[in-house]
C-alpha cells in the first residue's frame, strides 16, 4: 500500500516561516520520509495530522531552535517521534558543536529516532529510558537546554529537567492555548524568568523560553 502523502510543499511551508539551507530541506524531507513510512507500525503522529505534517509538526518544531538559537548542546524529553528533538539535531547538523540528546522510554520509538538521526546526517544520542532515570544518573556533559513538546504541564516539565536547570540550562517549551493557567500553576512550586513568542502556528499557542529557573522554598517552618 502506498504510504500517505503530504498535501503541502515542503520547502515552501519552511521558507514561509524562516531562512533554511537546501541542505536542511533535504534532510527534513528525508525525515518526514522517514516519519511516513514507520507510522503505519508505529503510530508516531496522529493520522489526523498526516496532511498538515509540515506545518502542524516540522514547522511548529523548527521553533525551539530558534527560540533559542545561541544554544548548542540539548536534552529533549519525551521525544516520541522526534519532534522537536530530530528537527533541532537535523538544524544543527553541520555545527560542530552541536548535540541532541533525546530520552524516550519506548523502545520501538527510541529505535526510530536512532534511524532518523542516522538518515538524517545529524548529530544526537537517544537514551531509551525514563526520563527520571536518565537525568539523575547524567554523565554526557554540560547542556545549554532542555526542550519538550506535547508531553505534560509546565510543573512537572520542570521537575524533570530539574537535573539540567540546577547547572543552568534554559529551557524551551510548547504549549497550547491554556499556557497561561500552566504558568500560574508552576510559578507556585518555581521561580523563573520567562519570555512568552507567540508560536508561528498557532497564534493562541506560546512558545515558552525558561531561565534561571529553581524550586521555591518549602513553606513548611518558614513564618508568613
């Protein structure tokens, strides 16, 4: 059976939205290929979105790079199908300095995103596990930030990239139109600077970038 096809140019959808090499396109196209052909086994996006999968998915995820463009060496948790983690590793591929580590707990997607970044040409190691578990045992160097998309609310966002903000990383985050609520509710638990971008998809959604973020003090013995 032929595998479904998007109903959008690539390099057009792209190049509405930022400046790309050629180089990147074909690397994208690659991947998209890549996302296309395992996602009758794998289950990797939502069928729905299959039409729109340059724009929904690849677009939407160019976006944590450029929302933080000085950065070189990242952490993406949750990366499912690799968005964004293959999309950020895929713009960095011929930097020297840059580094993609993606943590997914599936096997099956670990395994994909291992053959994504292979095809690809890009720079990135997939730590199959949970996320918990990767972070506390961390050994594989400094990271200039940590990125998630589509994976929990912004509390819990932060307790897991706790281990990478405690030595400084920023982090760079998706979130829908409820964002608002998401920050109210983790500004209980977290103190942190935030600058809000208006996401290039979606102009109810943000993308949330995070900076000198740390736990708040327990209340508990401390006078009001």
């Amino acid at each position: 059976m032929a595998r479904p096809v998007p109903l959008n140019n690539s390099a057009e959808i792209v190049h509405n939205f930022g400046d790309v090499s050629r180089e990147t396109i074909e690397r994208l196209q690659i991947y998209v290929d890549l996302v296309l052909k395992w996602q009758p086994a794998q289950n990797l996006i939502a069928p729905s979105t299959i039409p729109d999968i340059w724009s929904r998915h690849v677009v939407d995820s160019l976006q944590t790079k450029w929302t933080l463009p000085e950065a070189k060496t990242w952490v993406d948790i949750g990366s499912g199908a690799g968005f964004p983690g293959v999309v950020t590793a895929i713009l960095q591929a011929d930097d020297p300095d840059g580094h993609v580590h993606m943590i997914e707990s599936n096997q099956r997607k670990a395994a994909f995103l291992r053959t994504a970044l292979r095809e690809t040409g890009s720079k990135g190691t997939v730590h199959a596990g949970r996320i918990e578990s990767v972070a506390k045992d961390w050994q594989h160097g400094a990271i200039d930030a940590v990125s998630g998309r589509a994976l929990a609310a912004l509390d819990l966002l932060l307790g897991f990239a706790e281990p990478f903000t405690a030595a400084g990383a920023q982090c760079v985050f998706h979130k829908g139109q409820d964002f608002q609520r998401e920050v109210n509710e983790a500004s209980h638990a977290w103190t942190f600077d935030l600058v809000e971008k208006v996401s290039l998809i979606d102009p109810t959604s943000r993308m949330l970038l995070l900076s000198n973020i740390s736990p708040r003090p327990s209340k508990e013995g401390i006078a009001v």
